[in-house]
C-alpha cells in the first residue's frame, strides 16, 4: 500500500461575514483539534485554502484512505471542513460548518496529484452549511497552479 502527499486547494466563494450580531468571527480550514487555519483572501468574498493530504491506495474499499491534520470522517467517507465561529470562541461552538467531501477523488486523480505542480482543486459556496455541493463539476486536476 503505498502512500503520496496529495496537494489540494478549496476556493470558498460567498465567504461566511467577518462579523455576526456585532461579534467578530473567524473562518477557515477546521483541523482534527478543533483549530482554524486562515486562507488566502482573493478580494470579491472569496477565500482560497492550500493543504495537503495523505492518500494511500487500498486496493479494496474505499479504495484511497486519506490521512492528515485536516482530513475528517471516515475511511469510507472523509471530507474536510471550513468553519465558521465567533472569534476567540472554544473549537466546539461552531456558527456553522462546511463539509468538503473527498469521496470523488479517484486512484489517478491522486496519482496526477501527488508532484508539487499539480492539484486537486474544488470550490464551494459559503452560503450553505453542512455537507455542501462542489461547484464547477467537482474535484478538478490543475496544474501549474502557483502557490
């Protein structure tokens, strides 16, 4: 079973509001613990989040297993999260979160990303809450894709 450093980038349009009710709030990449990391802001309400992963080909079912700080569910369903919380808030008084799924990542999709050029990118609305649709078809392979 080997295993390869996945690279990935979220692009959240739509992104949560910088406050709620006059309270600050905080936004980002959700880790196992509870923290948020900040992305990258694009201007016009986008924000864009850099990770990567690991992917370990199984052979059986599911056939990747997923690995990582920011990787969460289960070995047959793991997905990420972007999280909302008013700022300085305990990592378990989530606002609302968005469940990122990664089941549609296939074997050659991880294979492609696995070199540094390349990565699987998706985008979502930050309108929504709990498990939200991929816009723009889903998990997509780019490459070329400056840091």
């Amino acid at each position: 079973m080997e295993t390869v450093t996945v690279h990935l980038r979220i692009t959240c349009l739509d992104r949560p509001p910088d406050r709620i009710g006059g309270a600050a709030t905080e936004f980002g990449l959700q880790d196992k613990k509870g923290a948020l990391t900040a992305g990258i802001d694009l201007g016009a309400d986008s924000v864009q989040f850099d990770l990567t992963a690991e992917a370990a080909q199984t052979g059986g079912t599911p056939p990747i297993r997923f690995r990582g700080p920011f990787v969460q569910g289960t070995p047959a369903a793991p997905f990420l999260y972007l999280s909302l919380r008013v700022a300085g808030a305990p990592a378990n008084t989530w606002i609302k979160r968005l469940k990122i799924s990664l089941a549609g990542i296939d074997v050659e999709m991880v294979d492609a990303a696995s070199v540094p050029e390349t990565r699987l990118t998706a985008t979502v609305s930050g309108r929504g809450s709990g498990t939200v649709p991929l816009l723009d078809g889903g998990w997509i392979l780019a490459t070329d894709v400056p840091n």
